[in-house]
C-alpha cells in the first residue's frame, strides 16, 4: 500500500501559501494537504484562485481555521509528514504592537520547530529582509550576505529576526541526532497574482497600477531611485519547495542544509524602473508618474536599498531565480490588466 505524502502549510490562503499550494497540487499529485489559517488576512478565495491560475485540481485537504499558535504540534505530527512550510505571521511593518508581534511571529513558534525536530520533519519557515534593517552595505548600494542582519528597523524585523534564533538554537540542542532538517527564507520584496489581499502592504507594482486604473495618480517618492529586491512569486514559491528538498525549475538539493537564506531575484530594481516597466506593457501606453517628497515620519524606518546576496542560497538550496524583475513586473502588469483581482 502506497502512503501518501503529507504537507502542512500554515498561512496557507495568504499571498505565498495559497500559491504553494497550488505548486504542490501540481508536482505532488494525491499529497494530502493541510492548511492552518486564521484567515485574519486572507481569505479562502486565494487558495481556489492559485489552483484556477495553475491549472491544477481544486484543492479538497484539509484546512483548520485556528492560529498556527493554538496548534498542538506534537499531535499533528504524530502522523507522517514530509514536511511543514511555517508562512503564518503579521506580515504588517507598520504594525506597532510589540508584544502582539512577537507572541505570534517569535513565541508561537518555538513549539513548531521543536516538534519537527522531535518527530524527524523538515521545516521551511518564513523569515524576511526586514532583518537586515539598515545595514553598512545600504549606503554602497551592494548586495546583502547573511551575516549582515540583526540590527531590524521595525519590530516585524525584531520578531523574524528572534525567530531565527529560536529555530538556531533548537537545531543546536538537537545536535547529531536531528533527523530533519529547518531552514528559513528571509523573503525580499515578494510581487506576482495573489498579493490583492495584501492591501497597503501590497507590491509596489501592483499599487501603482491600481492607482492608475482607479483613475489616481501614479505616485512615488521623489525620484523613484529607492530600490528594493524584487522577486516574482513563482520563484519564491520554487525556492520555498528547494528548502524542503523538492524538485524545483531552479535545481534542488535532496537534503537542504539547516541554516537561513536569502529569497530574492540578486537584483535592486528601483521603483522608477518598476513604473518603466509597467509602462512598457501596451495596456499602459498611458502610464505617468507623480512624484512627491517621503513623509518624516516614516524615514526613521524606511528601507531605501535591498539587495539578497544569493550565494548561500545557490550552495546551501541548489536555488536559482528564474525570472528577471522588470520582465516579471511587466508580466504581471499585464495580467492585472485583464483581472484586476489579482
């Protein structure tokens, strides 16, 4: 008798999740499928549009409306598991309730990591850029290594920043005898189809070309040379599968090496040439930019240069992005053209 692979994905309707699951209907056909949700900031359609979009089965797993936190962990997993994809967290960098904050993204998930560990299932989770704050190689403008984080700008940076601590220090107690592995993606700037349920912490090309369709102005800080790391959804979702050992377009190690890595295209793309390449795309022939000055406020924590040094992630995953940022943009753009939804 054949078992089944078995996959849980919490955050699974969110913005990543809802198209991991999609991925894994397609190259995993029969796994079963649980998703965790609280469904605080998504919503179920996402996980019934990611299958339309890949044109995969509709998804029939099993999904438990509670926070990955309210989960007995030991008990999910005493039932074989290939692996566990942890995306749940506030994802809101704007949000200012630190003891919210690190309850959920930090607290929560010291009894995840440690039940995979017990129960020998590899753990990718998500961590993010936002780690990295302000580091020395922002002001030279080159790429990000790994060590060059720990001094966040937010407390969302805080909290991702301890979880990865929570997740080193429990692969440290299990030493030789771990049987699985954990590793954790620090997350660039993330844009492609399902990021609608984002709202204000939506891609900036997909607010810049709701702006436009809405008939607002298309606005940017002054003068759009603010660059970030910007990393198509399909490649972040292909990396997320290479950190649990799975087949990917982008090449895989079977046996992923704990540790964190870099999620992002290698590439700082300014957001004026973001607005370039939406207005490359024929349906925006139209498209213009409004530039104004960044408010004060918010330039005590604004991130004005991400870049993810991919040299770890290539060695340690076997991961390579696919697609090029302004070709992606574009790509996108154009879809919303034809589905604003997305």
């Amino acid at each position: 008798m054949t078992v089944r692979e078995r996959f849980i994905i919490t955050g699974g309707s969110g913005f990543v999740g809802s198209n991991l699951v999609a991925a894994l209907l397609g190259s995993r056909p029969g796994a079963e499928i649980v998703i965790i949700d609280d469904f605080s900031s998504s919503h179920f359609s996402n996980v019934v549009s990611a299958c339309d979009r890949a044109n995969v089965a509709p998804f029939h797993g099993e999904c438990i409306g509670r926070c990955y936190t309210s989960v007995d962990w030991n008990d999910l997993l005493s039932k074989p598991t290939r692996a566990v994809f942890h995306l749940a967290a506030i994802t809101d960098t704007t949000v200012m309730d630190q003891q919210r904050m690190l309850a959920i993204n930090t607290e929560g998930f010291r009894p995840l990591v440690d039940a995979c560990l017990k129960h020998g299932v590899t753990l990718a989770y998500c961590s993010s850029a936002a780690t990295y704050g302000t580091p020395p190689q922002t002001a030279a403008r080159v790429a990000f290594p790994i060590s060059a984080a720990g001094r966040p700008n937010n407390i969302y940076g805080f909290s991702k920043w301890l979880m990865e601590s929570v997740a080193s220090r429990a692969i440290a107690r299990a030493g030789g005898s771990a049987r699985s592995s954990v590793v954790g993606l620090r997350y660039f700037n993330v844009f492609g189809p399902g990021e609608a349920a984002k709202g204000k912490m939506a891609s900036m090309a997909r607010q810049l070309v709701r702006q436009f369709t809405s008939g607002q102005p298309s606005r940017l800080f002054k003068d759009g040379s603010q660059a970030r790391d910007q990393v198509y959804v399909d490649d972040v979702v292909n990396c997320t599968l290479a950190a649990a050992g799975l087949a990917n377009p982008g090449g895989h190690l079977p046996n992923p090496i704990s540790g964190v890595y870099n999620v992002g295209s290698g590439v700082a793309t300014s957001f004026r040439e973001i607005a370039e390449a939406i207005a490359s795309v024929p349906q925006f022939a139209e498209f213009k930019v409004e530039y104004f000055d960044m408010p004060e406020h918010i330039r005590a924590f604004y991130q004005d240069f991400t870049c993810a040094d991919l040299s770890a992630t290539t060695s340690g995953l076997g991961w390579r992005p696919v697609w090029k940022p302004r070709e992606a943009v574009a790509r996108y753009a154009a879809m919303l053209s034809q589905d604003p939804t997305l």
